[in-house]
C-alpha cells in the first residue's frame, strides 16, 4: 500500500488531486476499486473515465485536466503503468524459503533471499543469485548460472552449462539449451552432431511458456539485453538476437540466424537460418524471411486472408499474368 504523493515521488512524475489516497494494486478503468490505480492509453477506452471508481488513473496532462478524480500525470501513461504495476508485484513478492523437497547437490551455490519451490531439481555447481526465485518442479542442470532477481517458474528445463543473466523471466515450460536440430547425411542415414555449446540469457530478458531455445553446436546461441519472447517460440542453434529485440508467439527461428538490436518480429513469423537482419527491423505476422534484411524498416509478405473465390481469382490472374508474360518473351 502506498500514498498517491510517495508513489508519484518514487515514478519521479507530478500528481493532481488527494495525496494521501492510498493504492494497494493495478487494475482496469472498467473494473478498478477505490484501492487501486488505473490507466487510459487509448482512447477506445476513455468512455470510461467518467465512471471509473479507480482511486487514481495514470493520465496525460491534458485528459488531467478533463478529469475530476485523482491522476497521476505522465507523458506515456502506458509505460508509467508498466513501471508502477511492477512496482507492485515487487512489493508482493513472497518471503524466500526453500522447499523441503528441493532437491539440490551438495556443491550448489545458493546466495541470499532465494526461493526455491517444491520438487525442483539443481544440479551440481550451479549457482543461484541473490533473490531469485525458482517455482516448483523446475530442472536445473550441472553448471548453470543464474543471476540476481530471477523468477523461473513452474516447469522450467534448463540444460547443463547455460547462463542467465539477471532480472530474468522464465515462463512455465520453457527449455533452455535442448540440443540444436544437428544431422549430417551419411547416404541412408542421419549421423547426430553433437551439440556441445550452450545458452546465453543476457540480463531482463523474458522468455514465453513453451519456448525453446537450443544450445549451440559447437559455439553458443545469444539473447542480448532486455530481448522478450512470446510464447512457444523455437529458437535454434548458435542463433544470435541484438538487445532490445522482441519476438512474438509461434515464430521459428532457425539456427545460426543473426537478428539484430531493437527489431520488432511479429507472430507465426519463418527466419530461415544463417542469414542476419540489422538493427531496426520490424518483420509483420506470418512473414517468411528466407533473405539477409540490411536496411532498417519494415518488411511484410503473404497475402492476407480473402474469400476463397477470389483468392482463386487472384491466382488464375497471376497465372495468365505469367503467360503473358512468357509470350512477350
């Protein structure tokens, strides 16, 4: 529980209204209570100001002045609220105990204020740091590294030898480090390549329920800083992403692809392997990427959904279109 003036102190942002209005949590400007704060970010949404019983809403400095409650005033209320909602879950965050059926190998190093859930499993000489918190039946191999303030939840798989860095998000299910989809042709049969590099989390990463990320081949697969995964995503082996990047649900990205910083890939997204795309780029849903992007923008592909009529139509036009064509020729 806060007061609307120490919160907007902590936000550094300025306020409008009753200082001492105290918030226990976030919620939506339909649903909120007089206990809790909201936000407007968009306008489809503003026909609820007027009847909101949220004790305060997180708003610009002009729709401020429009309403008669109690605002916290910011430039980008959406991203205000992000922070203040973690904030929140901070201030929630359940005192650190180990569960007494964890199980742990003796050269495990555990640092402080650590939770560790029931029927989880840590391998030998990995480490944990300072406030992580690992939920039940997670599985930790043999020499992982795992930074301060993680929370790894319920299900988790983290292979041998993989490194995450700090304020990491794993979501339910996820596996880090399963082996790298590496066969070589040996006439009638696939000969297995062992996959003998590992992951890398680089710090604030967030990684979705059910993604995979493979280890590397021979050297490492690399998720720089602050890079966000939707969920069930397939990252393959050795593939590189810059910081900032942010991928959404049911993209496949094959190995040793290299994806630059601050790219934003939409869902159900193909990246074919061994290509690179710089910094900048932003590739829409369902694209399929089977070339090296060298210049930031966005980029698109597929047709969208029609009416299966004319969608044949289309297709017999491009048909005579290519006959033309092969007649002019």
């Amino acid at each position: 529980m806060i007061r609307l003036a120490d919160l907007a102190a902590n936000q550094k942002l300025t306020f409008k209204g009753d200082a001492d209005v105290l918030i226990e949590s976030v919620a939506t400007l339909e649903n909120a209570q007089a206990n809790q704060i909201s936000f407007l970010a968009n306008s489809n949404y503003k026909k609820y100001l007027t009847s909101t019983e949220a004790g305060v809403v997180i708003l610009t400095e002009s729709m401020a002045k429009e309403f008669d409650g109690n605002a916290l005033i910011s430039e980008n209320p959406y991203v205000t609220f992000a922070y203040v909602a973690q904030y929140f879950a901070v201030q929630q965050k359940k005192a650190s105990s180990i569960h007494h059926t964890a199980v742990m190998a003796e050269t495990v190093q555990v640092a402080e204020d650590v939770s560790i859930g029931a029927y989880s499993v840590i391998g030998d000489n990995s480490q944990i740091g300072q406030g992580t918190v690992i939920h039940n039946q997670v599985s930790i191999g043999d020499d992982v590294k795992i930074g301060r303030n993680c929370e790894i939840k319920a299900g988790v798989k983290i292979e041998s030898g993989c490194e995450i860095g700090d304020r990491v998000i794993l979501h339910p299910g996820a596996v880090i480090g399963a082996d790298g989809f590496g066969l070589a042709r040996d006439k009638h049969k696939w000969v297995k390549i062992p996959q003998t590099g590992v992951v890398i989390l680089g710090d604030d990463c967030e990684v979705g329920a059910n993604t995979t990320i493979d280890c590397g081949a021979i050297e490492n697969t690399v998720l720089g800083k602050d890079v966000k995964l939707d969920n069930q995503i397939q990252i393959g082996h050795n593939v590189v992403i810059g910081d900032h990047t942010v991928i959404a649900g049911c993209t496949a990205v094959a190995g040793s692809a290299k994806i630059g910083k601050n790219c934003l890939i939409g869902g159900g997204v193909g990246i074919v392997g061994h290509i690179e795309i710089c910094d900048g780029v932003t590739v829409q849903a369902m694209a399929l990427v089977t070339h090296s992007i060298k210049e930031p923008g966005s980029y698109s592909s597929v047709a969208p959904l029609q009416p299966t009529k004319q969608w044949q139509l289309d297709q017999i036009a491009r048909k005579v279109n290519q006959l033309e064509k092969k007649i002019n020729d």
